[in-house]
C-alpha cells in the first residue's frame, strides 16, 4: 500500500485513527524499554524494575481489517453468521487478557462492523462472550433496503444482529448485536 494510500487509510474513520495513534504509542513505548541501558551505578544486589503493562481493557492497536474475500459482504445473513461466528471465538482464547490474542480477535469480528460498532466491540472482554460457536442458520426478523436484522443461533442461543448499508452496492456492516435479543418481524 502506498504511503498515501496508507495514511489516507488511517485517518478515513476515526476508529482507525485512534487505533494508528495507540500503536504509534505502543511502539514508542517499546522501543524506548528496548533501548534502555542497565544502570552502571546499580548494585549487585538491584532488582530490575518490572516493566509498565497495559491494562486488558486497552483497545488493540489494530484497527478491523476488510472483511475476508469468502465472506459475501452482499448476503446480510452472511455477514451475520460470520460476525457472531468470530465474536463467539473469544471464548476459545487461551489468555482473552494478552494484547496479541485479543487484538486478533477484535481484528476477526470487527471486520464486520461499523465504526461505531467497533468501538463497542473494542470494549468486550473476549472471555466473558457466552457463545462458542453458530449452531444454524441466520433467519431474518427484518428487512429493508438499508437495514436487516437477523437471529443467529448460537449454543448459547440466538444473537440479534442488525446489519447496516448506505447505498444497494455498498458491504452489510453489523451496527450492533444483542445476545438472546431478536428483533419483531415487520418493526
């Protein structure tokens, strides 16, 4: 990618901006406890100072990827299934606290959504997700041009999911989700 195109990228939506600005820190930070020297007046009986952890709830520093090419973003049920499939995966992390697990994870499921859904998203603890996986098929409760909503069956049952677009050719984006919620059919 360009640097342009890059840059362009990063500063499109503001979720992606903040994402760009907390990895510019992150690396900052690294590199600065990267390159401290020991202390040559420290004595043999020092104790290296632990170093600073982020806190669990500390938004990943990757901002969502584009939805995956087997993912027909056109079918709302599929983004639907898809979204609820990889927000259930948080469940299955062996440390939903370590930043590199939780960033792949919010990366998989916020791919599909909004920006402010994302931001919503960024702030789930992946461990606490009731589900583990889909167990059907999407079943619309509502549908219009521009907004879908659907139940996705879940082993924890179903997640009401409402699926925003702006124009007939642009990609279902999820604007939120509700566990054991389901929409009315013709609200």
């Amino acid at each position: 990618m360009p640097m342009r195109s890059a840059a362009r990228w990063a500063l499109d939506r503001p979720v992606r901006l903040v994402a760009v600005a907390a990895a510019t820190v992150a690396a900052a930070v690294v590199l600065g406890m990267c390159s401290a020297a020991p202390d040559p007046h420290a004595g043999a009986d020092a104790k290296p100072t632990p170093a600073p952890t982020a806190p669990s709830s500390t938004p990943p520093s990757t901002a969502p990827a584009p939805a995956p090419a087997d993912v027909d973003t056109a079918d709302p049920a599929a983004v639907a299934v898809a979204f609820v499939g990889a927000w259930a995966a948080g469940r299955s992390l062996s440390d939903p606290a370590d930043p590199d697990q939780w960033a792949g994870w919010y990366a998989r499921a916020g791919r599909y959504c909004t920006d402010r859904c994302g931001a919503i998203l960024a702030s789930v603890d992946p461990g606490r997700v009731p589900a583990t996986r889909v167990t059907g098929d999407a079943r619309v409760t509502y549908d219009r041009a521009d907004r879908h909503e659907l139940a996705v069956p879940t082993d924890a049952g179903d997640v009401s999911v409402r699926l925003v677009r702006d124009a007939p050719t642009d990609p279902w984006r999820v604007e939120s989700w509700e566990q054991g919620a389901q929409a009315e059919p013709g609200r």
